[in-house]
C-alpha cells in the first residue's frame, strides 16, 4: 500500500476550505500567537537574568514584586548607559 | 504526515467508547513506506508488553510503560528507531469515527495535522483523504 501524496495534499487543501478546516485554521493561529508571546516573555526574563547577572538582585526583585519593567530597564540605564546600548 | 496507533484505550478498541487516548507513532517523512511505519508501532507496542534485554532501550521502554494518558505530548524515538527518518510518539484523543480501518492486520488509519517540530498533532477525519491512501 503507497500513500499518494500529491492527492493527499490536494484534498487537505480542499478539506481546509471545509467548516471543519476553517476552525482548525483558527485554533492554529490562535495557537502561534500564544506561542509568539510566550517566546516574548521567556527574551524579557533572559534580559533580566542577564542584568541579574552583572548587576544584582535589583532586576530580579523588581520582577517578582510586580514593579514595571520600564522602571527596571531604566534604572539599569541609569547605573550604566551603556550597558545595552554598546 | 501519518501516523499509526501504537497503543489503544481498551474502551476505545473495544467500541465502548467513542474516542479514547491512544499512543500514535507518527511519521514527518513522506519516503517511509506505511508497511514499515506499522512494522515499527508493533515492535514498539512488542516493547511494551515483554521489555527489552537491550539497555539502550531503557529509555524507550519506561515511556512506554508509563502508559497513564497525561495531556497530549511528544515522545522522541531513539535513533537507531527512527534510522533517519523524522518519526515521534505522539499521545493523543483519538476519535473513533475519525479512524479507517485497513488491509493492515487489524491496524487503523488516521489523520491528523501538525508539522516536524509540534509537541502535540491535532487528529482530523481521515474518510476525506482515503483515496490518497488507497485504502
């Protein structure tokens, strides 16, 4: 038994235009936006982490009790304006 | 990609339950024939129920074993299973109605969407695509 791949992917693409394609269309993007924010967080925590690093606990405490971040991120310009920007 | 069963949930085999969690090996790679895709989920379903004396399959055999349905996951295959090709466990709720059956022993076709990295494939109807697998 072989698959046909050329008509496999020709009755997904018919199938996709389907009510039942379409919400899954949907869920996937949903699904890749929640993924693209979640990579977002994860490069912010690393920024900090970094600065926590080189830096001391002021980043990391600013996180967790719920100080902004562009409180933080301007006080690391403040100590060094040249940290980030070099 | 396509995928078959490894494991069933005996309510969902057994027609007493329409859709059931079920361990799917699943293949990315469109030059891997179906006879060997099912060649494999036996062996690996054969890992399941006797172990392996071989330990560089302890790895392999504790994910199998541990045969509770926790959410949908992936499962990496050890090389030496994969043999190059792009293939991974995939746990999942497969519905019923969805399946076909096949000239394959007692195996049953499915269908379902996902692409080579995804943690998680998301089953569809396979009757629309039947006549691409000549079944």
């Amino acid at each position: 038994m072989r698959v046909d791949y050329a008509l496999l992917d020709r009755l997904f693409d018919e199938w996709m235009l389907t009510d039942e394609g379409k919400k899954l269309h949907a869920q996937k993007a949903t699904s890749d936006l929640g993924m693209t924010v979640m990579v977002f967080l994860l490069g912010v925590i690393l920024i900090c982490t970094i600065y926590y690093a080189v830096s001391g606990f002021k980043c990391i405490v600013g996180i967790f009790t719920g100080e902004a971040f562009e409180t933080t991120i301007s006080g690391a310009y403040r100590s060094n304006p040249n940290r980030f920007v070099r | 990609m396509i995928g078959l069963p490894v494991m069933f949930n005996p309510d969902l085999a057994s027609g007493r339950a329409e859709s059931g969690p079920c361990l799917v090996l699943v293949s990315f790679d469109r030059s891997l024939e179906l006879e060997h895709l099912k060649s494999l989920a036996s062996h690996l379903f054969g890992l399941y129920q006797n172990g392996s004396a071989d330990p560089t399959d302890a790895e392999i055999v504790a994910a199998l074993k541990d045969d509770l349905f926790r959410g949908q996951k992936r499962q990496e295959l050890p090389d030496k299973y994969r043999r190059g090709y792009n293939l991974a466990l995939f746990s999942v709720i497969l519905d019923r109605k969805h399946a076909i059956d096949t000239p394959i022993g007692a195996a049953v076709l499915f269908a379902a969407v996902g692409e080579a990295g995804d943690d998680q494939v998301e089953p569809i109807p396979a009757a629309p695509f039947q006549a691409a697998l000549g079944v």
